[in-house]
C-alpha cells in the first residue's frame, strides 16, 4: 500500500535554541544525521512513499540535505513565505499531494505507530480524522484528551499536571477532500480549527499506541532522543 504524508517542519524551535541555535528542530543533529532522517526512515518502513515537508524557517537548509542526501521515498517541498500555523501549513502543502488519504506527523516528535494498523482502524469506524494518542504517566508538559465510547475523543484539556493520561501524539489521518471541505482562512491553529471542533461534532477518533515516543521541543528530550537514537 503507497501512503503519502505531510511533515510539519516550519516552526521556529525558539525553546530549544539554547541547544540548537542555528538550524531548524528537524534538522537537530542526532550524532552525524539530522533528526529529519530517523523520522523519514520511519515513515519508508510503515509504508510511505511520497513526503511533503511543510517548510519555513531556514526552509534552505533542510531542503539542501535531502537534495544531497539518499533518501528511501520521494520528497516535495512546501514553503510557506510567511508563518500560516500548523493548519495554514497543511493547505499550503495539499496540492503537491498526488492522492486523496494522507497521514499529518510533527517534524520534531518521533512516535513509532503502525501506521497500516491505524489506516485499518479507521477503515473499521470511519471517521473524517484519526488522531494517534500515546498513553503517558505523571506529566504536565502536555495536554491530555478525553476518550469517550467507541474511541471517539470528547475533548481536548489544557496542560497542568496530570497522574495518568493519553496525550496527542502528533500522527493524523484524514483526507485532502474532508480539509479543503472546511470553511478555513488562510492562517490558522490545526489543533484550535480543526480538532477540537470535530471533536465536539463526534468526528474524531483516538487510535491508543503505547509505542515509542519522543518529542524534541526542549533540551531535557532533546538529549533523550540522542540517547535513544545513537543506539539504534
């Protein structure tokens, strides 16, 4: 089965400057390979064959490694000229998509689900969006989603401290018809105009994957990532 996804690498990184002042997060070293590679690596071995990287700041650079790197799968670059959101990201880079279904991943978090599973998930409770949901004990970083009957999410609750929850894991599957079918401006929040108003609507799933999960946003997990990476 070919898949497609977009990579959502555009952000400014301005938490973890202080350990990578220069470079985009995706392109943060992990020994002598930016972290962009472990990330495509996954995403060839669960099935990907066609990447889109949403692109912005020093978009040059991590376009100039992957023309001059082998890479497994095929790469199209999308560039945003100025910052769109996560959202405005995503509809900047639809139309260099060749199909229709399309998995959504964040260029700074590597989360090893299955991805064949989760498209079958979704063929058996169809649902416009699929969201991977990473189950985690004592954090506070991040804000936990609430699982309702038949795994669909009720609601998204901000961050504080949380004993044990699921998390947004940062993996979507949905289409390019069910997003360009929105009334959505130009500039805008993913999370904010899309998921949590199809969750109150009931039309979004939560697939649970207790996998591997890391997200290089700060420093502390950033080094965890080199630790667990330069092993592999």
């Amino acid at each position: 089965m070919s898949m497609e996804c977009i990579v959502l690498a555009g952000g400014l990184g301005t938490r973890l400057r202080s350990a990578v002042a220069d470079k985009p997060k995706c392109m943060a070293p992990i020994g002598d390979k930016p972290f962009l590679y472990f990330l495509l690596q996954y995403l060839h071995q669960q099935g990907i064959r066609h990447v889109v990287l949403s692109l912005g700041y020093l978009s040059e650079q991590v376009i100039a490694w992957c023309r001059q790197t082998p890479l497994p799968l095929r790469v199209s670059f999308s560039v945003e000229q100025e910052p769109l959101g996560t959202g405005g990201g995503i509809l900047h880079a639809l139309p260099l998509l060749e199909g229709d279904q399309l998995f959504i991943v964040n260029g700074d978090t590597f989360f090893d689900v299955d991805l064949l599973q989760m498209v079958q998930f979704n063929r058996n409770a169809p649902c416009p969006v699929t969201l991977a949901l990473k189950p985690m004990l004592q954090f506070d970083r991040y804000g936990s989603i609430e699982l309702g009957t038949a795994n669909k999410i009720t609601a998204f609750r901000e961050k504080q401290y949380c004993d044990n929850g699921l998390i947004n894991g940062g993996i979507y599957l949905t289409s390019a018809t069910f997003l360009q079918s929105l009334s959505l401006p130009v500039k805008f929040s993913f999370e904010q105009s899309v998921l949590e108003p199809q969750a109150a609507q009931g039309n979004l799933n939560g697939y649970i994957s207790d996998t591997y999960f890391i997200d290089i946003g700060i420093p502390e997990d950033y080094n965890k990532a080199i630790a667990h990476f330069s092993k592999i």
